[in-house]
C-alpha cells in the first residue's frame, strides 16, 4: 500500500473503521477521566486523536497539500499495540472497564476496549498476508469473525446461563458452522457463497449474538461485527 496511492484496498477499509472506534475510544477516555478525575486518561485521548491524524495522513485519502506523512506498516503496527496497552491499563489495569461499557449501554455503542487497537494489527496482518498468499482479506477477517463468534458463544454458555440465551447462542453455533462450511467450500451444499448470504448470517450474529456476549470477557461479542466487516470487504471485492 504505497504512500502515494488512493486506491481502496482492504487494510485502508480496515483501519479507516478502526479511526473511527479509535475516535470513540478518545471521547470515553475523556469522559472516564472527568468522572473518577484521573486525567491521565486525557493523554491517553489525545494520543488517540493523534494516531488518527497520523494514520489519516498516511493513508493518503484526500489530498492533504505539502503536509505529507510516509506510509509504514511497522508504524502501523506500532500503533496498534499501544492503543491496546492503552485498553489494558485504562480497562483492566485501572479497573475502567465496567464504565467504559457503562458508556456503551448510554452511547448505544460502546468503546469496546482492544477492539481499535485488534482492528489496527489486524490491517497490517492483512497486508502483510495479502503480499505473500493468494487469500483475500474477506476471508481472513471472515474466518477470524466466524471463531470469534465461536467464542461468543461459549462466553453465552458460561455467563448468560438462561433458556432464550442459550437458544441465541445455539443458532449462533450452526449459523458459523455453516458460514465455515461456504467459506471454505468444504461440503458440496446448495447454499452460494455471496454477499447476501454473509450479510444475512452476519446481521443475525451482529444483533441477535454477541450482543449476548458483550463485555463478559475481552474480545466477547465481536463476532458479529468482524463478519459485518467481512461483508464491506466482499462488497469490495477483496
């Protein structure tokens, strides 16, 4: 992905989404910060809006005149790990946790703490990936989506022990079985693989799933999401 180049490709989709969680991940940190008065979690923001700036430029999505910033994925990358050594400090380390998802339920989507930062490593993984096997980004983010799905169901299993969420967590296990099954060509069955058929079983895994899973654990209910992710790449033929 050269740094002159304002070609679409999948590691561009892939971190513009995560500027954006990286976005709401700044405005928590402020908010947290002006409810317990720990205002390290200010800089913790800033950084954040910083890295946006930074990966904003790079990417080269508009013409930004001579402000230029050379593109690396190493930079990339690191990046990506400090946005979630930030998660683990503020979220776990700290304790934040429980009111950065308390945001979510007020928001209606949350600052999931590690997502942003998953979301940056995962670009440079699919970038990196992409340059040495003929495997196309949908299908890593989808296969990645469909075990983490797995997860959120497990996660159900074990924290939402009740009769209507084990039934959810259930459909979610045959919906990613099935979805694994067209991915991957591995039975000869009369279901296409196409952009409708993923954007069907992700919206249920996106809203009947792991919603059921979020929060119980890191990375719980992201599944759906990584799928709906998927879908904008198979919209994009990547």
């Amino acid at each position: 992905m050269g740094e002159e180049s304002r070609e679409m490709t999948a590691p561009k989709i892939l971190l513009f989404i995560a500027m954006l969680f990286m976005l709401l991940e700044a405005i928590a940190y402020f908010w947290v910060a002006d409810l317990v008065g720990d205002y390290l979690l200010v800089l913790f923001g800033i950084l954040n809006i910083v890295f946006i700036f930074v990966m904003f430029i790079s990417l080269n999505l508009v013409g930004t005149g001579p402000v230029k910033i050379p593109y690396f994925w190493w930079l990339i990358l690191i990046i990506g790990i400090l946005l979630i050594l930030f998660s683990y400090l503020v979220a776990d380390f700290w304790g934040y946790g429980f009111l950065l998802f308390s945001l979510g339920l007020v928001w209606g989507v949350g600052p999931w703490p590690y997502l942003a930062g998953a979301l940056v490593i995962l670009a440079v993984i699919v970038e990196l990936v992409a340059k040495k096997k003929d495997f196309g980004a949908s299908k890593i983010v989808g296969l990645i989506g469909i075990g983490l799905t797995i997860f959120d169901c497990i996660v159900i299993f074990i924290a939402a022990p009740i009769t209507i969420a084990i039934v959810h967590a259930v459909f979610g296990l045959i919906l990613a079985i099935i979805l694994l099954i067209l991915m991957l060509d591995l039975v000869d069955i009369k279901i296409p693989f196409n952009w409708w058929v993923l954007l069907t079983i992700a919206f249920v895994i996106f809203t009947w799933v792991s919603p059921l899973a979020l929060g119980a654990y890191s990375a719980s209910g992201w599944g759906g999401l990584f799928l709906m992710i998927a879908w904008i790449l198979v919209l994009f033929a990547m």
